[in-house]
C-alpha cells in the first residue's frame, strides 16, 4: 500500500489553506448575510407585537421613552433609570413583552454590547415633550405607514439603551436637512443597519456615506459613534431624517 510522502502531505494542506483562504470571504458574508436576515426577522415580530398592543389599547401606540413607573405603557423600562439595568428585567416591564415573551428579540446577534440593540422613534407613541405634525400616537395618526420609522438600530455609546431614539430635523421645514444626527446607529451589518416602518415591513439600509461608518470620528462628547456628529449634504442622514418624519424617500 503507497504512503503519501511528506512532501505531498505538505502539498496537500498547502492546496487546503489556499483553498480556506479563498473560501473564507463567502463564508463571512454568507455567515453575515444570515444575521442580517435574523435580525430583520427579529424587527418584524417586534412590529407584530406593536400591532398586537395597539389592538388591545384602542389603536394606540407603545410609548418609547420615561420609566415604565411614568407611563406603562413604554415599550421597554428604561435602562438609565432601571436599577437592575445589566439584566433583562427591564425588558420584561415594558409593554410589548406579554406580546413577545422572548427577550432574545430584542438583541441583534451582530450586537455584542446591549441587551437592546433596538430603539423605537420618539415620534412614535404619545409623549408631553414632543408636540408637533410628525407625532404619531395612534395607527389613525398614520399617514403613510411605509414610510414612517418605528425602530432604528442604535450602536450607542452607553452601555445600557434609554428606549426612544432621535434625529436632528426640522418639523417646519421637514424637506430641510441639517446635515447632523442627534443618537448613534449601528453599522453592524456589513456597514449598514436595519429598520422597521409602522406598516410592519422592515428593510436592510446600507450607508452610503463613509463618515457614518469612519473609525476615525470622535464624536462632541468623545463617547458615540455618529452621536451629535455633523456631516453635511449626508445622504444618510437625509434618507434616515425623512423616515423619522415618515417622508416619502428621495429617489
């Protein structure tokens, strides 16, 4: 029976690692191809859950902001006032969990920091600070549910998620950019995030702009990621600005 020499068992793991080398690309984009679809999934049964509450509370809204002790009915407790905020009880207070029942949804698996990677838009639900034509509170406020964002992916800086998440705009002028982000996003999938809109559907965006995803970046506070961050003529910002105010997007 021939043996391999060692010179052709050498040959061999060289056409292997050669092989593995040339592989390894397809296999880290099919690998993140498939978290991206997950948490896409993930986005849509958390908008599922919305659906489910606004059955059961007269057309209304989850709220995205304050202490569930301030208003019970916020989507999650918030993590900044939570005394047990490293844990998932906060998430359990909230009022989509009955709905969920699984704390798992809301954690993006490219997210390894949070145990929220989700925020909901502070222009969804009722609260006393935000009053103006871009405030949804109810499915009847609804103008074009495709278009209006409900939850954004937020790489923040802190370590614990506060439920609601903003961007600078104008609500006078809604067809003016500032050209500046207000809280962070995530650049997780392949630089790009996911997003849900009120009508349930959720989309993959990838950015366009490499100033949202530059490591170089330094944020006012030295903290965030786009956190305050200004980068004017954004497409990103512009396309991530009218779905928070549920504009039709630019073409």
């Amino acid at each position: 029976m021939k043996r391999f020499t060692l010179i052709e068992f050498l040959i061999v793991i060289a056409v292997l690692v050669i092989l593995m080398s040339l592989l390894q690309p397809s296999i880290s984009s099919a690998l993140s191809s498939a978290k991206t679809a997950k948490c896409l999934g993930q986005e849509r049964s958390l908008m599922v859950a919305v659906s489910f509450f606004s059955e059961d509370e007269e057309g209304r809204f989850p709220g995205a902001n304050d202490r569930v002790s301030l208003n019970p009915d916020n989507w999650i407790d918030d993590y900044s006032w939570a005394s047990n905020r490293k844990t998932v009880e906060p998430i359990k207070r909230g009022s989509l969990y009955k709905y969920t029942q699984n704390t798992d949804l809301y954690k993006c698996p490219e997210d390894n920091r949070h145990n929220v990677s989700f925020q909901m838009s502070n222009l969804i639900g009722a609260r006393s600070n935000i009053k103006n034509g871009h405030q949804v509170e109810t499915i009847h406020d609804l103008k074009s549910p495709q278009h209006k964002m409900v939850f954004v992916e937020e790489d923040s800086w802190r370590e614990i998620a506060i439920g609601a998440w903003a961007i600078h705009a104008s609500t006078s002028n809604p067809n003016l950019n500032l050209g500046r982000w207000w809280d962070d996003v995530a650049n997780w999938h392949s630089n790009g995030m996911n997003v849900a809109f009120a009508d349930g559907h959720a989309e993959y965006w990838k950015w366009e702009d490499p100033r949202t995803i530059s490591p170089e970046q330094v944020s006012p506070n030295k903290l965030g990621t786009t956190w305050h961050l200004t980068h004017p003529n954004s497409p990103d910002i512009d396309r991530t600005r009218r779905a928070y105010l549920g504009l039709t997007p630019l073409k």
